[in-house]
C-alpha cells in the first residue's frame, strides 16, 4: 500500500488537471505513493477528466466528491482519506511540481524528523502580461513563497508555510484528532482570501509542532487573469481583515458603536494617507490602499463578532 498520499482540491479546473497529474506522476519519490483528488461538486467536466487520467498509467489516482461547498470541507476531507498514511503532501490544481518536489517532502519529515514541512511557491503570469503596478511586494499576496536557499525550521508565523505547498506527518493528525482545518476561514466558489492554511499553522506552532521549510520542494503557482486587478488585491485585504477582526482579536473593554475607537483611528489614518497618496499620483497608492482595506474590514468583523461570516 502507498505510505504517501499527494492530493489536490479542485473545482471548476478540468483543463489543468491533465497537466497536473502528468507531473505528479512524473515525480521521483522513494516511497510508492497515490495521488488523491478532491473534487469540490464541480459544474465542469471535472469528474470526466479525472475518470480518463485514473485510467491512465502511472501513480494511483483516487477521485472523492465533497459536497460541501469550500476549500476547508475540500482539505479536511483529504485528511480524512489519507489518515492512515505516514505522508500527506498538498499541493493546488492551479500548480505544479518542479522536479524533486515529493523527494524534499518525504526527507522532510521521513529523515529531518519534520511533522509539517512547506516549500517555495513561484509564479507564473504566462500568458498574461504582469501588471506595471505590480511590484514584487504586492505579487507576494498572490501566494508567492521564498524563505531563502537554505532549510530552516519555522519557529513563528512571520515565515509561513501555505497549504498549496505543505506536506504532514499524518501520525500527528491521528494524535489530535480535533486538529483540521479551521471553517471559520472557509473560501468558497469564487470567494477569495481564506485563510485556513494560516490558521493550521498559527495551531501547529501552538502544539510546538516540528515546521520545516525546504527550498527543494517548489511549485509553480499559474496566476488567473481575473486576480491582475487592483480590485482583486483590495478584496483580499479587506476579507482578511473581516476574519481578523471577527475572529482573532481580543475583546476590548472600550468600545464605540461596538467598535473600539483605535481600530477607527487605524482605519481613518490609512484612508487619509491612501487619498493622499491619490491625488499626488504616487506609485506606492495601490499597497496604500490595500491596507486601507484591510483596515476596514478589521472594524466590520469587529462589529460583526458572533455573526455567521
């Protein structure tokens, strides 16, 4: 039987996944492994295409349905199939593996004794051209990873691991079976921003579990035309403050409206130096208004505590 599983979530993605599993299967790993795909109930021709590349040779292709809508019903349900492997590497349908990729994964955890491991996410903007106001520092929120050259064991969320790069000794998930993906960061259909791979790691790193990073497991994340908006970027920054001030603030004692004043005066300060910004014709207005963004949706999920998202 395999002892290392590689899944990928899908939805709505049937003309990548030829090329996905391709490579999946192209890959040298020193284990026998399967490859698990998740599809999240898609309206395309997913199920066709994944039933013509099980039949093909190669790794085993396993195909489940999760019905319920979003990326964390999609993950926790590839935890579930997979728990009686020692492996579970992740990776998106909108990726693929460079050479080597299973390889660093297995040594990760099989020799470095890591219980988590996640490596370097490039982009690819082919075929479309990358915005001029697209630096590198806003390019980083389209999920671009680089920790450096060299392995590094990740002691804080200031150098994260995501979940379309990450792999997991699934003997901890056994361990703590209360440890999934967190719903309340649930993204589904064509929602952005999310935000469970972060939470999975903020909840590892509470359980002082060992994180690794290895610049040999690498990918190359394909960026869809409809995220090279400035719009795209404020959406995302304003749902990852909505789930911040929702769910990861404290409770302040001192509030306006339900609302404490600081986070308006945060809110009101980015927007005044973004309007600034603005009509001086600035380059850095785009990252400005971002965190004017978030700013906002920090105050709304504040106001919004113990509503649904």
């Amino acid at each position: 039987m395999p002892t290392l599983t590689v899944a990928f979530c899908t939805f709505r993605r049937a003309d990548r996944l030829d090329r996905l599993v391709a490579a999946l299967r192209a890959q040298d790993c020193p284990v026998p492994f399967d490859i698990l795909a998740i599809d999240n109930a898609s309206p395309d021709d997913t199920l066709g295409v994944l039933a013509r590349l099980q039949a093909l040779p190669g790794a085993p292709l396993r195909i489940v349905t999760e019905h319920a809508p979003g990326i964390v019903p999609a993950r926790n349900r590839a935890l579930s199939e997979a728990l009686d492997r020692d492996i579970l590497v992740f990776i998106d349908d909108d990726e693929l593996p460079e050479p080597g990729f299973l390889r660093a994964a297995h040594d990760a955890i099989a020799h470095e004794g890591a219980q988590c491991v996640g490596g370097r996410i490039e982009i690819d903007f082919s075929p479309h051209a990358r915005p001029a106001w697209l630096d590198d520092e806003i390019a980083g929120f389209l999920g671009r990873l680089d920790h450096g050259k060299a392995p590094l064991w990740i002691e804080s969320d200031s150098t994260p691991v995501w979940s379309g790069n990450t792999a997991y000794a699934m003997a901890l998930f056994r361990a703590q079976p209360e440890l999934r993906f967190d719903a309340r960061y649930n993204r589904a259909g064509a929602d952005v921003g999310g935000g469970e791979d972060a939470a999975m790691l903020r909840a590892l790193l509470a359980l002082n579990a060992r994180i690794r990073y290895r610049p040999d497991m690498a990918v190359l994340h394909a960026v869809d035309a409809w995220k090279l908006t400035r719009g795209y970027f404020l959406k995302l920054h304003y749902r990852a403050g909505l789930r911040q001030g929702q769910f990861r603030l404290p409770d302040f004692p001192r509030t306006v409206l339900g609302i404490p004043p600081f986070l308006l005066t945060q809110f009101f300060r980015h927007g005044l130096k973004t309007l600034g910004l603005l009509f001086a014709g600035k380059a850095a207005l785009v990252r400005q208004a971002m965190n004017a963004a978030n700013a906002l949706g920090i105050v709304v999920g504040y106001r919004r505590r113990g509503a649904p998202s």
